[in-house]
C-alpha cells in the first residue's frame, strides 16, 4: 500500500525500465504497422487480385473476339506486366513481412517480458478466513460448472441432431421435403379401403384375382364398343394402371422424361402428370434397357394417400394424389441385365422396393421408405441376383408378409422390420414372373422349370418355417404370373401355351395352346380368366377344369401390361393408349 | 491494492470475457474457414473457358442421328469404312466387323493382329491396316492376298483407287502409293522446299487420306491444320484449312484427325479434344456441323481414371456412304452413329 | 552418328510399342533433325527421411534435458531457453511437422486403415512425450512443445481462470479428442492438424485463415495463461494421466514445504493445489452419498451420450468427403441443386455409379454411426467421472504441484524461499538478482 | 499418523499398479505401432490421371505461393507450333506476346528448335498452379502437362489443405524415396 508511489519513482529512475519501456512501444508499433500492412495485402491478394485479373481477363476476350488490334494487344501486354509485377510485389512483401512480424513481435513480447521484470511484485498472502468453507464451495462450483457444461454439449448435440433437415442417416436418405402439411391428410388407407380398389400391380395382393362385380366380358376397341373412354399416354412404358377411388395411374419414360400421370377415372383426362428426375449417373446413359422392358416398366403403387413410382434408373417419386411431389430418393442405377421392372407394393405408410440386382454381394435389397418422407425405415440384404417379379403385400397365416422371390429362394418377410419370417429354396435362374397366394399356399414359378407351391406356415424337412409342398413342370411361364382361384393354377407362357394344374398336388389338369403371344399376367375375374395376348386380343376362358373359351375381344393395340379393375370396368393400357372398358347400357 | 479475493472475482468476470470473446473468434473463425473451403478460386482468368468453346448454336447443326449409337461390341475400334451400298466396316480387336447400314451385323473377319485402318475398294475388296502391313480380303471375308510388311510404320488410314493403293503413315508422317498387288510405288508428302510441300505434322497418331472425286488425294495435315490435295505423282496442288477453335476453323493442336468425302462433293471433317464433325465445301468454306460436344457424348476434357489408359482421349473415324449418310466411329465409347440430313 | 540414329530408331520403336501395348493412342516425341536432347522435367527431392531419426534424437534429447531442468537443475531460465530452442527448431525450422499433437492423428488414422502407413517417426513422437511423462511429468510440455513454448513466452499478464471453470471447460477438450480420433479412424482428416493455430505462425503464411487463429489465441494466451493447452490439446489430456502416475514429478520446492504460502498464486496455470481443510464429517458422509448416486446414474449417462452421439452422426458425418460428395449428388439427383458442382463432375467421369457411391456412403455412415455413439458415452463418461471426482475429498498438508495440470514451466521454483536457501544462501537479499530470476 | 498410511499406501499400491499397466500399455502400443510404422516417410503427390484441373490448387496452399506446380513431360509433348496449354484458345497470331497467351503468371516459356518443332518450359517461379494449361493442353492435345506437387516447396503438412478441398480427391501419399507421379512414367 504504502511503497507504490515509491516503486513507481524508483522504476521511472531507472534508465533500464525506460530502455525496457521504449523497446516496447516501438518494437510493438512496428508489429502492428507490418501486422496492418500484411492484413492489407492479404486483403489485396483474396479480393482485389481476382478482380484485376478478371478485367483484364475481360481485355483479352474483346481482343480475341475483334480484329487484330494492335493497340488493345500493347494494354494488354502492359496490363499484364504491370500486374505480375505487382503480384510478385506483393507475394515478396508477405514472405518478407511475415518473418518481420514474427521478428518484431518477439522483440515486443520480449521486452514487454523485460519491462515486467522491473515491476514484479512480491507474493502478498493474506490471511484466509476460512479454508473450508472454500474448498467446498469449489467443490460444489465445479460440479456445477461440469452439469452445465455436460447439459451444453449434450442440448447442443441434440441440437444438431434433431434440427430439421437433417442429413441422412442411411439408405436412400435426403429427400425433397413438401412444404404442405403431410399432417392433416391421412397418411394411408385402411386394408379393407385397399381391398376396394386396385392399388399395386394385380390387385391388392398381387394376385390378379378381381373381386369386382359386372366386369364387361364384350367390347372392340376399333368400333368402340364397350368402350367408355381411350386417352393417349404421353410416355410409353410396359406398367400397369392402378386405381384409387376415382384415379387411374401409370408412369412413363423416355430416355430424358419420367413421369407419373393420373387419369380421371370417369373421362379419362388427364388430371396430372408429376416429373421425377432423371438420374445424373453416367451410367444411366449406358443402362442396359431391352425394348421389352424400357425406362417405365415398374407399375406405380398407391396406398390411397400417396402415389409413388419407380423408374429404370433406381428414381424414386412420391406424389400425393393431387399431383404435389412430397420426395425424390434416388437408390443408384441398378444393375439389371434386362433393365429394373420390379413394380412397387405398399403396406400401411411404408412403400416397398425390391432392388434386386447385380452388383457385387449385398447390392440386392429389400427397401421400405417412409411414403410420407421417403427416408428408409428398414432395409433388408437379398442374397440374390437381378429378378424381375414384383413384392406383393399379404395376409398370410394371420398377418401380414410381405413376399418377395430371386433366385433361388421364395422370402416372406415382416413388413415392420424387413425381418425374414421364413424361405424356400425353390427358384433357379432369372425369376420374372410374381408369386401369388391362395388358401395360404404361395405359388411361384422358376422360368421354364417348374411351377411350385409352398407353404409357409409348415417347418420344412431341416425344420426351419416354410415347406415345398410341389413342384410341376411343363408348359412352364417366363414372364407372366401365374393364376390361381381356390381350386386350380393357371400359367400362360410367352408362346401362349396355358397349363392348368391341379392346386393340391400339381398335377396337370390340362394343357392348351392359345395360338397367341402373351407377356401380361392374366387375370382372374368371377370364375372367367382374362388373358390379353401381345397383339392386344383378350381372350376370356371358364375358370374350370375344361378348356371352354368364353369370348375373344380384341383391343386395336397392343398390350404389353396387366389390366387393372374397379366395379364394373377394366382398365387396359395399349402401346400408346389407357382404355376404361364398361358395359354401355 | 486490491484485496485477494477481489482479484481473483475480478479475474474471473476478466476470464469470463476473455473466453467469450475466444469462443466467438474461434467460431467466427470455423465459419470463415467453412465458407473458404468452398468458395475461394481464383479469377476467371484462372481458367480455361472449355465449356463455353463446346456450345455449338443449334442452328449450324444440319444433320440428326439416326436410332441409337450401335455398339460395335469391339474392345476399341480403330477404323471405320462405308460403302456405296449403306454398309460399314469397322476395324478392332484384331477383326473387321462388317455391318449393314441398319446396325446388324453381317459377318467378322478374323485378322491376326490389331488393325489400325481400314479401306474399302470400289470392286468391293477390304484392305485392312495392320500397323506395318496391309491384307487384303474378298467381301464375302476372304483373304485376297497379304503384302510384305513395311519396315516400322503405323498405317492409319488406306484408300484405295482403280490402279492405287494409298495408305497414310502417322510414324513417318508420310503417304505411301502401292498397286494393286503391294508394290511400294513411291512416297507422297514428305518436306521438300523444291516442290513447295511443308512437310505433313502428325503430333498425334490420327492421319487420315481418301482419293477425291476429282482424281487428286486429299490428305490430312493435322499439325498444321488442312487438307492438302496432292496428285498421285506426290505434287502438292493447293490446301485449305485454318486454325480455329471457332466452329469455321480445326481446333486445338492437331485437327481435323478424320476424313471423309460426301458423295455429291464436299467434306465430312471429324475433330478430337473438343470432338466435332463438320463439313466443308470443296473449297473449304464451312457448311455446317453434322455433331458436336453435345451430340457426341463428350464429357469434361480431364477425367477420373483408376488406370492411366482409361484416361487417354481417343478420337473420332468418320465414313460416308453413297446415300451421304455420315457414320461416324467413336473410339472411346466404341459405338457407330448415323447421322443424315434434317 | 549412323548407329547413334538407329539407336535413337530402336528407342523409339520401343516407345511406341510399349504405348500401344497398353492401350495408349500416342506418338513417340517427334524425330528433330538438330541434336536437340529432350529434356526431363526436374524433381527436386523432399526433405530425406534420413532425418526424421534426427528429429525423434532431438525431440529424445529435449525431453531428457526438459526433465533433468524440472526435477535437478530447477531453473527457470534454462528452461525459457529450452523452450526457445524448441520453439525455433521444432516451430519454426521444422514447421511444427511432425508434432506429437497431431501424431495422435496418425496414429488412429493407421489404426483403422491398413493401407495407410504410420511413419516410424510418427509413432515415435507420439511414445516418446507419453513415455516421458510417465517417469517425469509433463516435461514435453514445459519447454518440448513448440506450441506450449509460443504461449508460455507471452503469458504476460496473467488472469486466474478459476478452478472449477477449468474443470469445466476441460470437457471440450476431451470432446475434440474424442472427434479428433474418430475423424481420423474414419479417415476423414486430421482435425488436430486442420485447426492447428500455431501451424500459419511457423510456416510464416500469412495469406492462411488460421494466422488469424494464431493471433487470437496469442492475444487470449496474454491474460489467461496456454489457453491452448489447458482447454484444447487433446495431447495435453493424455499427458495430464501420465503426469497423474508419474514416478518423479515437479515440486515446487527442493525439500520441505514450509507453508509460507508464497507460492500461492504465482502459478498463471492455476496447478498448484493448497493444503486441504478439515473437512467436516457431514460434508464427508453427504459427498459419499453423493458419489454413491453418481455411480448408479453413471449407466444412465453414458447411455444418454451414446444415444445423443447416435443421433449426431449423421451430421458428423458430413465432414467426411464421400458423404458430402453423396449428398452433393443426391441433391443433384433430387433435382433439388442444378448446378454442377467440380466435385460432381468429377465424380461423374470415373463412371461410377451413383449406387456404388451411396453404397460407399452408407458404409462411412454405419463407421459413424458406431463411431459417434462412442464418443457421445465416452464423453459422458469423462463428465460423470469428473463429478465424481469432485465428491472425493483428499487430504494434503502441503503447498505442492497439481500432477496433472503442472505444465513444468518452472516459474514457481524462484518463489520458494527453500530454493532460494538451496540456490545461494549468500545473495538471497540481492534485490537485483532477485528481479531477474523471477522472470 | 498409522491412521493415514493405510490409505496411502494403498493409493500408492493403486498408483503403482496403474503405473505398470501404463507402461506395459505404452510398450505394448509401442511394439503394435511399429509393426504398422514404415520407415519411409510418406509425402504427398497429385496423381495427375485423377486431376481435373480445377484452380484450387493454385489458391488453397497454406503457403503463399503454391506448392502446386506445372511440370512438362516432354517425352510426351508433341512440340506443336499451336500449342493449347500456351496459347489462347483462339490466338490471333502465333507469338509469345501476352495477349496471346493462355497462362495468366506467364510462366511457360516457347522456344524454337527447328520448322515445326518448338520447345515449352515451366519457369517455376512464376507458376501458381491454376491448372489454366493443363485442361488446354489435355482438351487438345497430349496433355503432357499436368500439376505436381513440388517438394522443394511443399511442408508436408500431416493435413494437406489442397487435398482437404480437391474434388477428385486426386491428392495421395506416396513414399518420399519416389515423390512424383510423372505422367510419362506411371
């Protein structure tokens, strides 16, 4: 207390504080003065460079695009000169100026360093008054202080974890969010809402069995008979129209343009179409894409609330059913030596992909996206190679499965998780055609080999679930599904061969050639089978054990897709046309 | 003087600040840098303006494809040829595949090595360059005859008149004339400041010849940028082209790399680097584009290659058939597109 | 000169052979008719890995004679000249590379990468501080650490940063540890590397953002005392536990503590710890209630960590290329983002394809994923330990160095009045040579 | 005092132990990282197959001036009079003036050898590594120039910046005993 004016006259006496004093007023200038001029040509080389560069950059253009001008060619040159001098100018200042900053502010520091060795001061400990009491309050301090700080990291983390956008966590991942509210629209239909329309490819279990009464068995799309409506599709493509209440869907694609159209049910105008991006992939130009498969082939699926699409490219669209796009997810090109054609199922709010292809192990999945938000909710590793058929959403033993087949295995899957519930090794080769279901058997077909049946709820012989209960050959599909009613399979090959078996074991009922080509699955529609050959005939057979045609009609065009139903109509997709076939009165 | 415990309340609040003031120097620091990491480049000049010099009006462009590319089904194709009839020829992977002008194939025609040119004769015969040597076959993929190998040569490109064989030679820079059996006739094309001639620059392997309607040789002279017409006797008559990266011009250092004739006169002229087919008058004047970077597939001139031979640029083969369609043989992609007039 | 010619002719038939061979559509160079010779492009060699054993010699030497300056010779002065050494050799000749600090990088980067190759000098200067913190304390930072010395030279005006806010901050450094090794182990950068402030300073490049960083934190390192050591090394943590087991380890003074608690508060660190108190018994029995609670909730908080971990990693995640390169394309894909970008480009001519990326993406994230939740429990782990650390009362008599937090700078030797005897009984009331040695 | 050493003889008996355990720890961290270790240092190189020729190179170098330089593989160069790394894409005649040239620090140098041939050099002082020439000379013609990084300049920075940005990743380690990938020898 009392000595401070004395050791500040004592230190101001002192000729070796005063040099002390003055290195560090003028070593600390210095460093600032070369500090400013650094940050000043810093400044200069990130901003003003680019900008003289680009002037003259600017010079150069009207020169090269002019007549030789000789004059304009002289500013250059001397604009260039000057420039690069100016650059090397300042590039040599920041080289030098560094070392002279880091020079001078050592010098500052140290005499700063020396100056307060003039000035130290004598440790000066004052009597504590109660040491306790301060160590338990820094005990209890830094608990405090370690709570809040654990709170900060981890809110912060939370934070960052939950903010909205978040990038991906796996899977196909980042998608285009909506800006409406998904929240007040129902997020899917109800199975028995399902049952009453055509939601996925062949009905709402796949199997093209159609529930629907008065479905026309007349019409000829040249007269126009029975014919209610016929729209041009914009965009080609091999899939299948699907229904919901008073919208037709299908999806189209050419080499630049994917789209999905919804069709007025009751006119047949076209509501909407909604563009899903064509993939950037360079190997999106060099996809193997048969004529027989083309960019479209996968049928779009609906579960009344969203509508989604996939195309040949792995791109993935969700639309609500007023047109609005909710997402994009891109799953990369698959490898498909004929092109992707698995069609798309749904079950509840969850849309459903088979991405079975043929990269190395592991690149085949089984993927279910969010429909709402199109993140991946589960995704489930196929040990198989590229198929063509299509999941299909079942009631099996009680609850729903969700089905799927490759080479060489029938999969029933858990469609809560993608966990396997149970596979039978029954398949070979490239599986197209799609399994179907009846009174609890699955019926798949191995192209060209054999038609089996399965069932799923008995162990098989290793014990483990699902048991191979036949397998019959001859006349034997390779594309189209098969049929089946409570009784009896169908299966109609490429050549139009149709072979009726017997449900129980196998056995062959009866085999008939149709004299026609066929690659559409048939349908099974109030004990009549609607079969609709290339050409665009559809032939209608009694669903019994006798071959007995009921009609033949033809469409004018031909057909490549399955048809889809409503009540009282059949929506049939040509080459370039959608037709709403219903009974004229 | 302060009190102990002053200075150390004092300190903290001291401290407090001089972590806050860190703490938001040190995240406006992160967020500098973040914004630095991607946004500093240098100026425009900086850069090479390549995507500017590959857009082509659309307007110039005079012919479409026709179909889709057809692949060759060859590792790498070096050649093409076409003939009067719409059927192409296309050299590689030690064969000559011979096409109908619908993209089917027709038939191969095995060769012992990898062939570097093809011509095809008016009489239907196909003389195949095999580096060093020519082999002649029948149409219908007979061996006709193989002539003596030329010591060191790369032949790029073979015509073949009604009397003369012309094969142009990218390792000497040269035109070789041959009979009709393999007789070495003489050379065409070499410096020689007595008769006028520059001297032919081949800085890269694509050198490319065809006998004109006119009865004179029409030779490529890629390092400097022309077409030069010589008679067989190895007299140079005139030349035409210029260096450009503009559409009338050649681009880049060696161009045209290919060489076509239109059957009602006029040139089909194919360019590397910034790949363009274009054709030219019989005096050189443009006339318009038949495909540009757009059409062709062209991408960025600097790839990402695992391996050094992915990244090597390879170039175009042009032929013309009689109904002028223009086939053109994308080397790197190994594809074959017809392009005809809109 | 004929044979010379045909030589030359051969050479270039073999040029050219071999470049058709592989596929390669070039030339050989063009046969001039001068004697031009072409030339080959100049490859000025690195700085030969002969001496990297001199560096890891001269860091073996540095940390001997730190330690032996620490623990015999107590001298300050000789340790501020230490440390300018270090800090001139390893700073600014050896431009802060390789330094132990960012070895923790490498050393986790080679770890999880077999095809990255640790260099021997790398894992020697990861050991070797390590090593001698074992035996001596923290002598590498005291006067080794080129990025200990820059601050220990400016502490010029130091503020005591209170004890419990160190505890606190503490975290964050254990936090950029944990991210440090998960973002090498994942091979996604080095970040000890990336934001190493001091790293513009030695390599005198102003033209850096990170100068700027230099900059503040010299300017911070003025009033609170190696604010980058204390609160960011993710090194100096491992030290702290080294120094914690140390078999010798810095006192403040020579022989006996006398209590004239002179030394009380010249420590600028805040790593001198004070005789403890009585503690009273029913703070006793509560702080072991307490601590009893705490290892019941220990479970609880680091699940908590892993959980938030979990859920941050995507996030994490976007600092490593592939993903941000997948992302990038993703949006592109979405049709969200429409200008190419250079990584995009070039993503688009190696002819991958996008599956095969996304593939790549999904394995990085699923690193991550693992990843962050470990450092999430591993964090809250750290905290519940401090917390229960704090509940844990010691008994000390005597004024003496804080194991961990020493940094053995040696500035507290000169205030004890022992060392003084120790040092010249006779000059211990020369005011002058007093100033000096308090430096 | 007996009271206190018990607890601290069993602290020290905890210390003690955890102190071994360190050691064995770092001994055994030791041995396993010298099984991982090469003697060689590693440095790192620009695989000039991977470049695009962006310009970062030339702006994100810790150092003022980049390490990133030009070099010229002559034995691929096809010494052309219209050479596309050094001239503008379309030069109205071709000399060395500047208005002519592509690079924008001038740093190639054109020289004369004989009718046609002309000889280019990179005058390294002046090269910043923009990678102008490079995408030129690629475009059209051998693309005999490519970037490197040169090791007279480079730090060898643990956390090489450019490689941080580069958007081919083209940036690797490779051992010092062979610094450069010359695009005329790999």
């Amino acid at each position: 207390m009392t000595d401070t004016n004395d050791q500040k006259y004592l230190l101001q006496q002192n000729p070796w504080y005063q040099a002390s004093a003055g290195s560090a007023i003028v070593s600390g200038v210095f460093a600032g003065i070369v500090l400013t001029l650094l940050l000043i040509q810093t400044y200069h080389i990130r901003w003003t460079d680019p900008k003289q560069t680009d002037k003259l950059a600017a010079l150069r253009k009207s020169y090269q695009s002019g007549p030789a001008d000789e004059i304009l060619a002289e500013e250059i040159r001397q604009k260039d000169t000057r420039q690069r001098r100016a650059q090397y100018a300042r590039l040599q200042f920041v080289h030098r100026g560094s070392v002279l900053f880091v020079f001078w502010l050592a010098a500052f520091v140290g005499s700063l360093t020396w100056m307060r060795s003039f000035r130290q001061k004598l440790p000066h400990p004052v009597r504590q008054t109660d040491l306790s009491i301060r160590q338990i309050q820094f005990a209890d301090r830094s608990r405090l202080a370690v709570a809040m700080a654990l709170t900060l990291l981890g809110g912060g983390g939370l934070f960052v974890a939950l903010r909205p956008g978040q990038p991906p966590t796996s899977g196909a991942a980042e998608q285009e969010f909506a800006t409406g509210q998904a929240e007040d629209r129902p997020v899917f239909a109800s199975w028995e809402q399902m049952k009453q329309n055509w939601p996925v490819f062949r009905g709402p279990e796949g199997s093209g069995v159609c529930p629907f009464e008065k479905i026309p068995t007349q019409w000829d799309g040249p007269s126009d008979q029975n014919i209610r409506w016929k729209t041009a599709v914009p965009l080609s493509g091999h899939n299948s129209p699907i229904v919901w209440d008073k919208r037709v869907f299908l999806t189209g694609a050419s080499e630049k343009k994917q789209q999905i159209f919804c069709f007025d049910a009751d006119n047949g105008s076209l509501l909407w179409n909604g563009d899903v991006p064509v993939s950037t992939d360079p190997q999106r130009k060099e996809m193997s894409i048969l004529e027989e498969t083309g960019y479209a082939a996968s049928t779009a699926a609906t579960n009344g609330a969203y509508v989604a699409a996939i195309f040949a490219d792995g791109q993935v669209g969700c639309f609500d059913l007023t047109g609005k796009r909710q997402w994009v997810c891109s799953l990369g090109v698959p490898a498909s030596a004929y092109g992707y054609a698995a069609s798309l199922t749904v079950y509840e709010d969850r849309l459903i992909i088979q991405m079975d292809q043929d990269y190395e192990p592991g690149a085949s999945k089984l993927i279910a996206l969010d429909i709402t938000s199109g993140k991946t909710l589960w995704q489930t590793e196929r040990p198989v190679p590229n198929s063509w058929s299509s999941p299909t959403v079942v009631q099996l033993n009680g609850r729903a499965q969700i089905l799927a087949s490759g080479s060489p295995w029938v999969i029933g899957y858990d469609p809560a998780d993608g966990k396997e519930l149970w596979r039978v090794e029954c398949l070979g080769g490239d599986v197209a055609p799609t399994q179907v279901v009846s009174q609890g058997k699955v019926f798949a077909v191995e192209p060209y080999t054999h038609l089996v049946a399965i069932d799923p709820a008995a162990p098989s012989e290793e014990g483990t679930p699902g048991r191979l209960l036949w397998a019959a050959e001859g006349s034997i599909p390779d594309i189209s599904s098969p049929i089946v009613s409570e009784q009896l399979v169908w299966t109609l090959d490429t050549g139009g061969t149709l072979g009726c078996y017997d449900i129980r074991d196998g056995s062959k009922v009866y085999a008939q050639d149709l004299d026609a080509m066929f690659q559409a699955s048939g349908s099974l529609v109030d004990q009549i089978l609607y079969l609709q050959s290339t050409k665009g005939k559809m032939i209608l057979l009694k669903a019994g054990s006798v071959f007995e045609k009921v009609a033949e009609n033809e469409l004018g065009e031909e057909i490549f897709a399955s048809a889809a139903f409503a009540p009282g109509r059949i929506y049939l997709r040509g080459t370039h046309h959608l037709y709403c076939i219903e009974t004229k009165l | 003087m302060k009190d102990r415990f002053g200075k150390i309340n004092n300190g903290s609040a001291a401290v407090l600040l001089a972590i806050g003031a860190f703490a938001a120097g040190f995240t406006g620091y992160v967020l500098l840098d973040r914004a630095n990491h991607s946004g500093k480049r240098a100026g425009a000049d900086y850069r090479y303006p390549i995507e500017e010099l590959a857009k082509i009006d659309p307007a110039k462009i005079l012919y479409r494809q026709v179909g889709t590319a057809i692949e060759t089904g060859m590792e790498s194709a070096a050649a093409i040829e076409a003939d009067w009839a719409g059927n192409f020829y296309v050299a590689g992977d030690r064969a000559v595949a011979v096409f109908s002008g619908d993209g089917s194939k027709r038939r191969d025609i095995p060769l012992v090595s990898e062939p570097t040119a093809i011509g095809v004769g008016e009489d239907g015969l196909i003389y195949a360059g095999l580096s060093d040597r020519i082999e002649v076959y029948s149409s219908d993929g007979q061996q006709v005859s193989a002539w003596a190998p030329i010591h060191t040569a790369l032949l790029t490109a073979i015509a073949a008149g009604k009397t003369d064989v012309f094969a142009a030679d990218a390792l000497h820079k040269i035109v070789r004339r041959f009979d009709k059996q393999g007789n070495p006739l003489g050379l065409i094309g070499a410096k020689d400041p007595d008769r006028n001639i520059e001297g032919i620059v081949v800085p890269s392997p694509y050198f490319d010849l065809l006998i004109a309607p006119d009865g004179l040789l029409r030779v490529v002279n890629p390092g400097r940028h022309r077409i030069e017409a010589y008679t067989f006797d190895g007299y140079l008559e005139w030349h035409w082209g210029r260096p450009s990266v503009g559409l009338e011009g050649f681009s880049g250092c060696c161009n045209p790399i290919a060489l076509a004739a239109l059957p009602k006169g006029g040139y089909v002229t194919c360019e590397k680097g910034l790949v363009r087919v274009k054709v030219y008058d019989e005096e050189g004047n443009l006339v318009g584009v038949v495909a540009g970077p757009d059409q062709l597939g062209w991408q960025e001139p600097l790839r990402v290659c695992e391996k050094p031979e992915d990244c090597i640029s390879r170039g175009l083969d042009a032929a013309v058939d009689g109904q002028g369609r223009i086939y053109v043989l994308d080397q790197s992609k190994n594809v074959v597109r017809i392009f005809e007039k809109k | 000169m004929k044979k010379s010619a045909a030589k030359t002719l051969i050479v270039l038939i073999i040029l050219f052979w071999t470049g058709l061979a592989g596929g390669v559509r070039r030339l050989p160079p063009p046969q001039f008719e001068t004697d031009y010779q072409i030339p080959t492009a100049t490859e000025p060699p690195p700085r030969m890995s002969v001496w990297d054993p001199a560096d890891v010699a001269v860091l073996f030497g540095a940390l001997l004679l730190s330690s032996w300056l620490t623990l015999k010779k107590r001298s300050r002065r000789w340790i501020v000249g230490l440390m300018i050494f270090s800090l001139a050799y390893f700073g600014f000749w050896r431009k802060g590379c390789i330094c132990p600090i960012g070895a923790v990088g490498n050393v986790s980067l080679s770890l999880f990468d077999p095809s990255y190759a640790l260099p021997a000098a790398a894992t020697a200067f990861f050991l070797l501080p390590l090593l001698a913190g074992l035996f001596f304390g923290r002598a590498f930072c005291g006067a080794v650490c080129p990025l200990g010395a820059i601050q220990d030279l400016v502490v010029l005006h130091p503020l005591m940063v209170p004890g419990w806010m160190e505890t606190a901050l503490r975290l964050g450094a254990w936090l950029y540890l944990a991210l440090s090794v998960l973002y090498a182990a994942t091979g996604s950068g080095l970040l000890i590397c990336r934001y190493d402030p001091f790293i513009a300073f030695f390599r005198l490049s102003p033209n850096s953002l990170l100068w700027l960083l230099g900059l503040l934190f010299l300017a911070v390192g003025v009033f609170i005392g190696r604010p980058y050591c204390r609160f960011v090394c993710p090194y100096g943590l491992l030290l702290r536990q080294a120094g914690r087991l140390s078999r010798r380890h810095v006192t403040i003074t020579p022989d006996e503590c006398i209590h004239c608690r002179l030394c009380e508060d010249v420590c600028p660190f805040g790593a001198i710890d004070k005789p403890t108190a009585h503690w009273p018994a029913e703070i006793f029995a509560r702080d072991r209630r307490r601590m009893i609670f705490l290892f019941v909730l220990l479970p609880v908080l680091v699940a908590v960590g892993g959980w938030i971990g979990y859920r941050v990693h995507p996030a994490l995640a976007q600092g490593n290329p592939t993903v941000a390169l997948a992302r990038q394309v993703q949006e592109m894909e979405s049709g969200r983002m429409t200008e190419l970008t250079d990584p995009i480009k070039a993503f688009h001519t190696t002819g991958t394809s996008v599956g095969a990326l996304y593939a790549q993406r999904d394995q990085v994230l699923q690193k991550f994923a693992v990843g962050g939740t470990l450092v999430g429990a591993f964090v809250a782990l750290i905290a519940a330990g401090k917390l229960i650390a704090v509940s844990i009362h010691r008994v000390r008599t005597d004024y003496q160095a804080n194991r961990a937090g020493c940094l053995s700078c040696g500035r507290c030797f000169a205030y004890c009045p022992r060392q003084r005897i120790a040092d010249k009984p006779e000059s211990a009331g020369n005011r002058g040579s007093e100033k000096e040695s308090a430096v | 005092m007996s009271d206190q050493n018990v607890p601290l003889s069993r602290r020290q008996i905890l210390r003690d132990g955890l102190w071994t355990a360190s050691l064995t720890a770092c001994g055994a961290a030791g041995a396993a990282l010298a099984a991982l270790s090469r003697r060689d240092s590693y440095v790192w190189q620009i695989n000039p197959h991977k470049c695009i020729g962006c310009d970062r190179c030339a702006t994100h170098c810790v150092l003022s001036e980049s390490a990133v330089k030009c070099v010229h593989a002559y034995s691929m160069c096809g010494y052309c009079d219209l050479c596309t790394g050094y001239f503008d894409p379309d030069p109205k005649s071709l000399d060395t003036g500047a208005e002519n040239q592509l690079c924008p620090t001038g740093a190639i140098r054109r020289r004369f050898i004989e009718e046609p041939y002309f000889e280019f050099t990179i005058d390294e002082k002046l090269c910043i590594g923009c990678a102008k020439c490079v995408v030129g000379c690629s475009a059209f013609g051998n693309g005999s120039l490519f970037l490197q990084i040169r090791h007279d300049r480079c730090l060898n920075c643990n956390e090489c910046a450019i490689a941080r940005v580069c958007p081919s990743q083209a940036f690797v380690r490779v051992p010092s005993r062979q610094p450069y990938l010359m695009k005329d020898q790999i």
